[in-house]
C-alpha cells in the first residue's frame, strides 16, 4: 500500500508544482498585459497631444483663414446684391425713360403728320382746283 501512495504522492506533487507553474505563468501574463496596457496608454497619450499640437498649428490658423474668407465671401455677396439691386433700378429707370422718350416721339411725329396732312391738303387742294380750272379754260378754248 505505500508504494500506492508514493505514486499517489508522486503524482500530486508533480501536479502541485505544475500549478505553481501556471500560477507564476498567469502572473507574468498580468504584469505583461498590464506593462502593454501603460506603454498603450502612454503611446495614445501622445497621438493625442501630436493632435492637439498639429490642430494648434495647423487646423486653428487654418479654420481663421477660412472664416476670413468667408466673411469676405459674405461681404462680397451683400455688396453684389447692392449692386445688383441699383443695376435693376437704373435699367427699370432707363427702360422707363426710354418708353417715355419713343412715346413723345410717336406723339410728335403724329402731331407733326396731321398737321403737315392739313397744311397739305389745303396747297393739294388748291392746285387741284387750279388744274381743274386751266384743264377746263384750254378744253373750251379747243372746242
């Protein structure tokens, strides 16, 4: 029966000191992970001041400029939009100047042709009656 316990004995200290194996093997693999978590924290601590840094010197000034250019493009488009308002006027102003002119122009014309028509008529008329008069005088003289 002893040489049953020896091997029994045998058999649980080999299994106790593969336990202290594993047991020292899980606590290496903590510090491991726990040494790899420190040195990430610490590399993603300094992505985010190399961000923070490239955003101070780059993106910052960057955004400024583009503001800047906005503001201009605004000013710009209101100052368009004044010109292009006063444009709009001024031709509505001359177009109306314009009508008004061609209207004047179209009444005077008439005003000039009815009374160049009258005047006319009268002179047309009286050399008419003339002709009439010397065609009738040289008919009854050839008669």
């Amino acid at each position: 029966m002893e040489s049953q316990l020896v091997t029994t004995n045998l058999f649980l200290g080999i299994i106790a000191a593969i336990s202290v194996v594993q047991t020292l093997l899980v606590i290496g693999a903590i510090i491991a992970m726990f040494a790899a978590y420190r040195r990430s924290q610490r590399a993603y601590l300094r992505v985010i001041d190399l961000i923070a840094m490239a955003e101070e010197r780059h993106v910052v000034p960057t955004m400024v400029r583009v503001n800047a250019i906005l503001d201009d493009v605004k000013d710009v488009t209101a100052a368009m939009k004044d010109v292009t308002a006063t444009v709009q006027e001024e031709t509505e102003r001359l177009d109306n100047a314009i009508r008004d002119t061609i209207n004047r122009v179209d009444h005077t014309a008439e005003r000039v042709r009815s009374s160049v028509l009258a005047r006319t008529s009268r002179i047309v008329g009286f050399v008419r009656g003339a002709r009439t008069v010397i065609e009738t005088i040289l008919n009854s003289r050839a008669a």
